[in-house]
C-alpha cells in the first residue's frame, strides 16, 4: 500500500489572553468545525462591513 503526506510549513500561532466571560461568548460563536481563528475573522469581516 502506498500513502502519499502532504507537508505545509507550520504556521505562526500567537496566543492571546481573554477573560473567561470573553472565551464563553467566542465559543457560543463557534460551529461546528470551526476554530476560534475562524470566528474572529468572521467577526472582523462584520466588523469591516458594517463600516462601510
């Protein structure tokens, strides 16, 4: 049997601090499948909107 791997470079992570009251709402915010970095981003693309 042959198996073929994909390898990407590891991406930068950095952490961020929240309250826990902050990480309840993000994960309410949450689908399924998504990240914390999806939801973020889809709040910043609201954000942008939104000002327009």
């Amino acid at each position: 049997m042959k198996m073929e791997i994909e390898t990407r470079p590891m991406p930068d992570y950095t952490s961020i601090r929240v309250t826990s009251e902050l990480a309840d709402e993000l994960h309410a915010l949450k689908s399924r499948g998504d990240s914390y970095e999806d939801v973020i981003w889809r709040l910043l693309k609201q954000a942008k909107e939104n000002e327009d």
